[in-house]
C-alpha cells in the first residue's frame, strides 16, 4: 500500500474514533461571524496591546492547512477562501473533551472556532479558540509537495487541490467574475438589454468552426452545439430589439492549446444604427473601464510586456499589415503565384487549391498576428473570409470589419452586418460550395436566417469578444487553461 493509501486508510479509521466521542464526521450548519479576509482587513494592522485591550471575538470556519503541536497545545492555520489565520488550540481555554477531539485533526480538515483576537510572541494575528466544532473529515490526504502545487497536470486536473494550494488562484476567478460583471455593467449602463439565445441549434452557424454534433430522440433530428450566437441576436435586432448582448458559452470541435479550449466563453453585441467605427470607439472605451475598475487605470503588464490601453489605438488596414510586417512588394497582394512564393519562403505549406486570399490570411496569420502586442484595430478584412460582414462601398473586395490584437492575440471581432439578404444568400452559397469542397469550418446554410433578413434588418454593427483571453490579459496568465476553471484535457492515464 503506497503511503497515500495508507494515510487514507488511517483517517477512515478516524470516523470510528470521532464518532465514539459522539462527533459526527461530516456536520451540519455553523454560523459565523466573519470571513477570514474581514478580520484580516479590520485587524491585521491591530497591535498585541490593543487586541488584548478591546477582547475582540470571532466565529470562523476554514480547512485546516498547517498544523503544528507541541505539548498540551497546538496552532492551526485554516484557509478561508484564498486566506488564512492562525487559530491557537490550548487544553486549558478549550477544555478536555475540545482538546481531545483537537487531537484528531489532520490537514484538509474542516473545523470551526469560536475564540478571541491575539497576537503571539512572533506578532501573528491568532484567534485563542474557546469552542471548538468538527464539520468534516478529509479522507485523501494532500497531494505531497501540495503547498505551492506547481505540477501542472494535477493543476488542471484537480482544480479543487490546485485552490487548496495555490491561494493566488483564488484571485484569479474573482478577477474573472469580476471582469464578468463590469461587463454587464458597462453595456446596460449604455442601453444594451441581456439576452439569452439557444445553446443547442438545428444548423450552426456565425463562426468558421466545426460544431460539436448531438442527437435529439423525441424531435429525431441532429442539433449542433453552438458555435456563436450570432445568427440568433441579430434575428432579435430584426424584431425590433436595439441592443443587445450575451454573455456564454461557445462550442467548437478543434485543437486544444494555449489559447483555444473546445468551450470557451464570449461576449457579443449588436447595436442597431451603428457602424464597425461605433464599435471601435466602445471597445476602447469598455476595456479603459475594465482597466480602471481593476487596476486603477494605467497601463498593465502581460508576460513581460508593458500594455498601453490609452486610447485611440491604432488602426490597420489588413492588407497595410501584411506589407508592413513582411516588407513583401505589393504584387504579393494581388498575384496569386506571387503569393504562394512568399507564402513558402515562410516555411508555410500553401494546399493547392487555396485561393490568393487563403494564401494571403496564412501569411497574415504567420507573420502579422504575433507581433501586434500594443492594442491594434486590423481594419478592411477581404469579404472572401467575411462572409457576414457588410461590404466597403468604396471597394466591394472589402469589408467594414476589424479584428483587435493585444499582445498578439486575437481579442476581438466586429464588423458593420451584413443586412442584404440577397448577398448573404450569395455568400452562403460560396460557404456551401467550400464545404462540399472538403471545408469541414466553412458555413452551414440558414435559410431562415436569410428569411429574417428579407423581413429587413436595420443597419447593425456586431462585435464578439474573448472572455477567457480578456481575463489572460487582465490576471497575466499564459495559458487559456490558467482562466477556466475545470479546462478540457485527455483522459487521465491509470496510475
């Protein structure tokens, strides 16, 4: 038996013992009077003389993380969510029943104290314990090396010991949720109205993704997991909704690596009346929120870079982008023989059938993307690889769309919407005949959606932006897999 086991085995043994001291192992409700992190903010400056002075109690609750005895006392540490404190178990406050029970504590778990502020002779901020309440038993010891826990697949695999270990993690989620809610705050704040469309959809559509397929038995049909929302908002915009938005999960059957996960959270929304500059100017000033709300404005540090979120951020045209970066001659842009030749002085594998936008989008995506670290809007995007964008008036082969990179990467999405249903139909088929071709993310045709569209769509501009690469930003984290709670992973090999 591996030690492990071992100690599992021991502490089994120890609901026998705690129940014949008529302790239940696993209790009931306990009312505290504190968060550990309130106690902290009220009194971690407050000195030994004063705490002695105004006798200042407490009720807490945690799981114990550190413990040490020595003679007829202990001391404890118990974390509380991403915090901890010290409690001091000492047989003549606590009585002998309490201390006996004491005795039978072992790390992961869970107690709570009723007791008294004070400061040790080392100065730490301790609570005396009076009473003391049993509420449940850790069975699995802790991972070993678990404080400070840097082995990334027991991280990402058990996240609950990751939180026990890594009280920094803790941050990193209520950053998450708190980005979350200013976004909500920000877009109701400027009349956008939260909605809520389908998860499972007939066809899938808004994205160049390969959906995740299921089966439903009573209807007998197939249903996608949804690879956007975007279909279904801007058939709200066509019934008369203004602005709206959603905030979700999106689905798609590709890799898995630093910065895509097959589920992952966005935001998008659709303003009628507005345009892809509209969009532009809100992003700036949403982000500008964020930043004030979380850092208190200025710029922020990402994996060693300084970003400046000051606005207005620079704005590119695409094809501009990928002239400046690879300092190719402009008959790149428009030869298509000239184009596979860059394209393979890169190292870049061209198919042979791909058209001269193809090639050009795998130079852009190689050489361009990368090395936008300050905040930059990629304007003018070709309508080949738009197909929902509404078309430049000033050039046809374009479209009033931009994509936003920070850091290097892809953040955002927004463009002015296509609203003739005539040329979406048009598009559509383009995508059909891609995907007969072999292109298993081109789009699906929606006949419907070009149906709401002939009911007429009023000039809309739609934008969709990456959760969880936005709280990579904000928190400084390299992985997508750091900034989603339970990410997606192969099977667990047996041990």
């Amino acid at each position: 038996m591996d030690e492990s086991n071992e100690q599992r085995a021991q502490r089994i043994q120890k609901l026998d013992v705690l129940r014949s001291m008529g302790v239940h192992p696993y209790g009931t409700r306990f009312e505290t009077t504190h968060r550990v992190s309130r106690l902290l903010a009220a009194h971690g400056a407050t000195g030994k003389d004063e705490l002695d002075q105004r006798s200042i109690d407490c009720r807490i609750a945690g799981r114990i993380v550190a413990l040490r005895r020595f003679g007829k006392a202990a001391f404890a540490s118990l974390q509380d969510g991403a915090d901890r404190l010290q409690v001091y178990l000492k047989k003549d406050v606590l009585g002998d029943d309490a201390y006996r029970l004491s005795r039978e504590l072992d790390l992961g778990d869970w107690i709570g104290v009723e007791g008294r502020l004070f400061r040790t002779k080392t100065d730490e901020l301790t609570v005396e314990v009076r009473t003391l309440t049993f509420l449940s038993k850790g069975l699995r010891p802790l991972p070993e090396k678990w404080h400070g826990l840097t082995d990334i697949e027991t991280r990402y695999r058990q996240r609950y010991v990751d939180l026990i270990a890594n009280p920094n993690v803790h941050a990193v989620f209520e950053t998450r949720s708190r980005i979350m809610a200013g976004i909500r705050a920000y877009l109701t704040g400027h009349g956008f109205l939260e909605v809520e469309t389908p998860m499972m959809q007939p066809i899938p559509g808004g994205a160049t993704a390969r959906p995740f397929v299921t089966h439903h038995n009573a209807l007998d049909r197939d249903l996608y997991l949804r690879v956007a929302p975007e279909l279904y908002l801007k058939r709200l915009i066509v019934g008369g909704f203004q602005r709206v938005f959603e905030i979700n999960r999106n689905f798609r059957n590709e890799g898995i690596s630093t910065i895509h996960n097959p589920e992952f959270t966005m935001l998008e929304f659709y303003q009628a009346y507005a345009d892809y500059r509209d969009l532009m100017a809100l992003t700036e000033d949403l982000f500008g929120a964020l930043a004030r709300d979380l850092l208190g404005g200025g710029p922020l540090e990402y994996q060693g870079a300084v970003i400046d979120l000051t606005p207005p951020w620079r704005r590119l045209p695409y094809f501009d982008a990928i002239i400046e970066y690879t300092a190719f001659d402009r008959d790149v842009l428009e030869d298509r023989a000239a184009a596979t030749a860059a394209a393979r002085r890169l190292g870049l594998d061209v198919p042979g059938d791909a058209s001269l936008v193809g090639i050009l989008n795998l130079i852009f995506e190689e050489t361009v993307e990368h090395r936008l670290m300050q905040p930059t809007f990629i304007t003018d995007y070709p309508t080949e690889i738009s197909p929902l964008s509404r078309r430049k008036d000033a050039d046809p082969r374009l479209t009033d769309r931009f994509e936003l990179f920070i850091a290097g990467r892809e953040l955002a999405n927004g463009f002015s919407e296509l609203n003739d249903p005539l040329d979406q139909r048009q598009r559509f088929e383009a995508q059909v005949a891609q995907r007969e071709a072999g292109d298993d993310e081109a789009h699906y045709f929606d006949e419907d959606f070009l149906r709401a569209l002939e009911y007429g769509m009023p000039p809309t501009a739609g934008e969709g932006i990456g959760i969880d690469r936005l709280v990579m930003l904000f928190t400084n984290q390299a992985s997508i897999r750091d900034v989603i709670l339970f990410p997606q992973l192969r099977p667990e090999k047996p041990s």
